[in-house]
C-alpha cells in the first residue's frame, strides 16, 4: 500500500530525512514513534503527498506519486488517502455530518448519496445523534471521531493520522484506539501513524522508530 526508496528531504541546511525506506502492506497498522524533530511527522506529510521530497520513491497503492502532476497528487489524494490530525480541523461554521461530507463534495459525490455515506459512517462511529451538532457542541473525542469519519468518506485506500489521540484525555484515546483496530477489522482500513502514545504504538502491527532522520524497526 506504502513503499518509500531511499527518501531524502532538507528544509534549507536542515537535512530532515536521510534515506529513509518503508513499506506498508494493505491492511497492516503501522505506527512511527520517536523523539520530536526526528522527522516522523515530514516522513507521514511526504508520503500522503502534502509536502515534497528531495530524492527517492514514493509509491501509494501502486502510484508512483512522482509521475502526477500537482492537479493529479490533489486528486489522488481525495480519493485515494484520509487524513487524521491531532486537532481536528472541523469546520466550526458546519455540522458533524457537514463536515464529514466536505472530501465527499470535493470528488464530485451528489449531496443526497453524501449524506447518506456520511450518516451511515457516523452510525457507526456512534455518532448518530450527534450528526446536527457543530464542532463546539462536541465533546474533545466525539470531535475526533468525526474526523474519522471524514478521512473514510471516500474509502481511501489508506489513513494517515498524525498524532491522533495527542489532544484527547486517557479514555478518549483509549476509545480512538480500539476504533484503530476495529476498522482494520471491519473495512480492511490500512493506517500509517504517527504517535508519542505509546500504548497506541504497542496496539499496531509494527512500531517503527524515527532516530537521526532514519527509519529503525
């Protein structure tokens, strides 16, 4: 699903990545844990096509992201790849169920079909009698877990998520990490995150370590 070759990348003198190589399977949960700075979060940003790198290959679902041009990695990446940050990133002005819609309306999906992905996805986070609320109206987790289901609404082939309990209290984190395994079990979901949790690393597949700009397992 992944596969990085010999990724470099350097802000100005900085060299951030020093040949770094992954490879993720359909599937898998695969976390990167390590010292902030190491790196962990460029490599996640680079291989979900949001930032650049120097040299090397990055191959997502057997996509050479160097052959798409920038309007073709936007594509892709709307249907291809779901994304789950530390803070949410909700839209405050939009309901739950408007905010989980928003990747669906960007790839072209009809409102009604939308809808109907978005509240089926919320039912089964739970959420179904949330869907009218707005982000402020959330709990901290409830809040997260809408943002799941945003980064599932175009069933991307794989989830990215940066940091994705690092703002939620220990039972909230707890309840996001179970979510981890059960969508694995349930859709098939393949993850890449990044994490200082470590009890979240210990639920993966594999923990892979950030040190130097260097991938250790």
């Amino acid at each position: 699903m992944i596969k990085g070759v010999d990724i470099y990348k350097s802000y100005g003198d900085l060299r951030v990545l020093r040949g770094v190589d992954i490879d993720v399977s359909p599937g898998e949960i695969v976390s990167i844990v390590g010292k902030s700075g190491s790196g962990k979060s460029t490599l996640m940003h680079i291989l979900g096509s949001l930032d650049t790198y120097d040299k090397g290959q990055v191959m997502v679902d057997g996509t050479d992201m160097s052959s798409l041009t920038k309007k073709d990695i936007a594509q892709f990446r709307n249907e291809k790849i779901g994304f789950i940050f530390q803070f949410h990133h909700l839209l405050n002005e939009f309901t739950a169920l408007e905010n989980v819609c928003i990747p669906a309306f960007i790839s072209g999906m009809n409102k009604s079909d939308a809808y109907a992905k978005a509240k089926k996805l919320l039912g089964y986070l739970k959420l179904s009698e949330r869907i009218d609320h707005k982000p402020n109206q959330l709990s901290g987790g409830e809040q997260q877990r809408v943002a799941v289901a945003r980064s599932l609404i175009n069933n991307p082939g794989i989830v990215f998520a940066d940091e994705p309990s690092g703002n939620l209290d220990t039972q909230s984190s707890e309840e996001l990490h179970n979510l981890f395994l059960e969508l694995r079990k349930d859709l098939g979901q393949t993850f890449l995150i990044v994490t200082h949790n470590q009890d979240l690393a210990a639920l993966s597949d594999r923990s892979l370590t950030m040190e130097d700009g260097v991938l250790i397992s």
